[in-house]
C-alpha cells in the first residue's frame, strides 16, 4: 500500500453520509518498489535565502520569530484560537503584537508526520517563491525544539471546508466559484513548472492544500512535500513516494519518478472532486467498502451524455452544460494514465481561464429558455398536438447542438491562438537574447 500523509489544516468533523449514486469499491493502491531518494541536504540553522531572480519574491520580508511572540499572538495557543490540524500538528489564528495583523500561526507537531525536513522544505519554498495564488509566508520560528511558521490568515479556510461533509444549513459552492477556484490553482501550479527558477513540483495537491481568501480567491498551502523539479536533460526526479492516497499520479506511485504531469494528475482529480462534490478517496456508507472517485468516474467521462451523471446533485442543475463538458474535457485529459499524454499545466490553467468566461447566470438561462418557448408556441388557431410539441423539442435540441458546435469551434481558436502567440514571444526572446 501507498504510504499515504495527509497534510494540511481543517477541523475534525464526523463522517456524513453522502448519496453516492453508482460508486463501486474499485480503488487500489500499488505497492511502492524502493526508489533513489535524491532529498536536497537543509542544515537545522538554514537561513532562508533572499534572491534576486525575477521569479523569487524580491519583496521578501521573512521575520524570525522568537516563541514568545507567538505564544502572545495566540493567547498562548488557546482552544479558541484554534483553526484546525494535519499530520504536521496544529493550526491557531493569531494577531500580532504591534501591527495587530491577523496571521494563522502553524505549529509543528514534533510527534507528527512531518518532520524537521518537511518543515525546512516549507520554509525554503515559501521564502523564494511569489504568486497571487500561492500563501504568503510572514516569518518562522525555530527556537530549541520549537518550529513555526506564520502565514497570512485566510479568512475562508479550505476548500475542503466548503466542499466535503458541510454541517447542516450550510450552502454548496455555486458552479462559477468551483471554477474559479480550480482556474486559480491552476495558476499557482503552472507558475512553480514554468516561472519559478528552479521549478517546483507541488506533489500534494488536494481540497485541504487549497486556502480560501475574501471572495473564495484561492491559494496554495502546504509546501512540505514540494520538490525541485527536473532541470537539464533530466526528465524527472527520483524520490520516495510521498502524497496523499486518490491523488498520486500511477506512475509515479509505482516507480517513484517524479515529474510536472505528476502535478497535473492530481489537477484533475482536484477538478474532478469539484464537479461531483465526492472526496478522491471515501466509504460507500450503503456497502462500508472504499471507493476510488477516478475509477467510479472514468466510465462517465468517455460520452458527453454522462457527463450530467457527473454533477453534484447539491448544484441542483445550475450550470451551464457547455462549460460542464468543457472542464470534463480537462480533467479527462489531466487523469490520462500515460502521464506524457496529459497536458501540461500552462495549458490547463489557459482551458481553466477560458472556463471562467463561461459563468452559470440565472438570469439568462432563464431569458434563453422563455425565448426558445415563444420562438416555437404554436399559434392560438391551431391545435397543439404531439406532433407540434415534437417538432419544437426538435427545434430546441437542433439550436443547442449549433450552439455547442460554434462554442466548441471559438474554445479550440482561442486555444491555439493563445499557443501560437506563446511560441512566437518566446522566440523573441530567444532573439533578443
């Protein structure tokens, strides 16, 4: 079995059934051969570095904390500062002394999954990398056998928080906000492949690494478990097999090597998880057998009249079904087994972008519907029998099909004009080098 560690904070909340329409106990783990662990060598008294390449945070303003500070900034981490907790240890709100900013305070847990590396590791990434969709880290403390890390406070948690196991009363993310969402991690994925010098390779993505700022603007946290990626001609990084179990890439669970399709992987089971509202990896409450959101789904996602089969009954049909085949098309491609098949995330944060043009709106679906009804109402003189409701069914069906035809055609121009202009700036700068 997969050595699966879960990160990242959320409160313990008791299991709820959920309806799972048609899940069947086909998940499996592979066992994990022994791979070369080629882990980057972080002394204890490692100084987080302040770069001066376009892609590190130029504006860094990393602060050492002393234990002191936090324990005041926490009321010396009392239970109703707390925000919730992983494998690493716990999570607590906190407000700093002096400039009264609300901070979320992340306390090591020296008994807990992650370790002195993981925590380095943490630190390092977040001292070099820059990114609306990334955490900002505010400063760490490591003093005696302490070690924190202090980041900014993101007022709406997780998006596990809103998209798993909702207590009563509480309402389901609407279609445009999942999209968002998915779209801005997206971005944050393909900044640390292909802006971030050298690139990163996330490794963990999942709802409970996704934090929520105002407006549910999404970005990632947990930076334990990221790696350099390949550089040169290497075309991957070999290494322990770490993650969290659903969202590991096959490849990389069986050998161990590790690439940028590793992170695209766990993209679309991401993407998945938001449009059906099921967990990667759950029990069927009817049968207590574990179930496999990807297996469950993939025979769902080979013909567009599955794919409302899909759809998170909690939507209740508010969403427009263009855009629904759309980010089926993306996930579909992102969970492809043979890992050089998937897109890269530059593309998928691209069909993610264009995805957020798409919005589910009310107001017009309902104007669309009411319109196509007047174009095909029989006249008051004649009588309305089958025949005149069947040819206006038809009518209807034939408009929808046109419609998806021409928004299918401006999705694939879009695409690749947005490519075309992509190679043509970099060979400009090829040439201006």
């Amino acid at each position: 079995m997969i050595d699966c560690l879960c990160f990242g904070w959320r409160k313990r909340r008791k299991y709820e059934k959920q309806d799972f329409h048609g899940f069947n106990d086909k998940c499996q783990s592979p066992k994990t051969p022994e791979a070369n662990e080629l882990e980057p060598n972080i002394e204890s008294n490692f100084n987080p570095p302040i770069g001066k390449d376009a892609s590190i945070n130029d504006h860094d303003k990393t602060r050492v904390f002393n234990y002191r500070e936090l324990a005041t900034a926490t009321r010396n981490f009392h239970p109703d500062s707390f925000l919730g907790e992983g494998g690493f240890g716990s999570v607590y709100r906190g407000k700093l002394l002096g400039t009264d900013e609300v901070v979320a305070v992340k306390k090591l847990n020296p008994t807990g999954l992650q370790g002195e590396k993981e925590f380095l590791v943490e630190v390092l990434m977040l001292s070099l990398l820059c990114h609306p969709n990334l955490v900002n880290m505010i400063g760490y403390c490591a003093e005696g056998t302490q070690r924190l890390l202090v980041l900014e406070y993101m007022s709406l948690g997780s998006l596990e928080d809103h998209l798993h196991d909702l207590p009563p009363g509480k309402k389901p993310l609407n279609w445009n906000t999942r999209v968002k969402i998915a779209a801005g991690a997206a971005k944050g994925i393909d900044y640390l492949h292909n802006e971030a010098k050298p690139p990163v390779i996330f490794r963990d993505l999942k709802p409970s690494n996704i934090l929520l700022d105002n407006d549910f603007h999404p970005k990632l946290s947990d930076f334990g478990l990221a790696k350099f990626g390949p550089v040169g001609d290497n075309s991957h990084v070999s290494t322990r097999v770490m993650g969290t179990r659903g969202y590991c890439a096959p490849e990389y669970a069986l050998t161990g090597r590790l690439t940028a399709k590793t992170d695209a992987y766990s993209f679309g089971v991401v993407l998945l998880e938001l449009i059906t509202g099921h967990k990667a990896v759950d029990q069927d409450p009817n049968t207590g057998k574990t179930v496999c959101l990807v297996e469950w789904a993939r025979p769902l996602l080979k013909d567009r009249k599955d794919h409302v089969q899909l759809v998170d009954p909690r939507l209740k049909g508010k969403f427009p079904k263009s855009a629904l085949h759309k980010a089926v098309e993306v996930a579909t491609m992102c969970l492809r087994e043979n890992a050089h098949a998937r897109p890269t995330m530059h593309e998928v944060a691209l069909a993610m972008d264009y995805l957020t043009s798409l919005k589910y709106e009310r107001r017009s679906c309902t104007l669309h519907s009411e319109n196509l009804l007047k174009e095909n109402k029989p006249q008051e003189n004649l009588p309305v029998d089958a025949k005149a409701r069947e040819a206006a069914k038809i009518s209807n069906l034939n408009f929808e099909r046109e419609l998806a035809i021409a928004e299918a055609k401006m999705w694939g121009e879009q695409w690749r004009e947005k490519r075309q202009q992509q190679r043509i700036d970099c060979n400009l700068d090829g040439i201006g080098r």
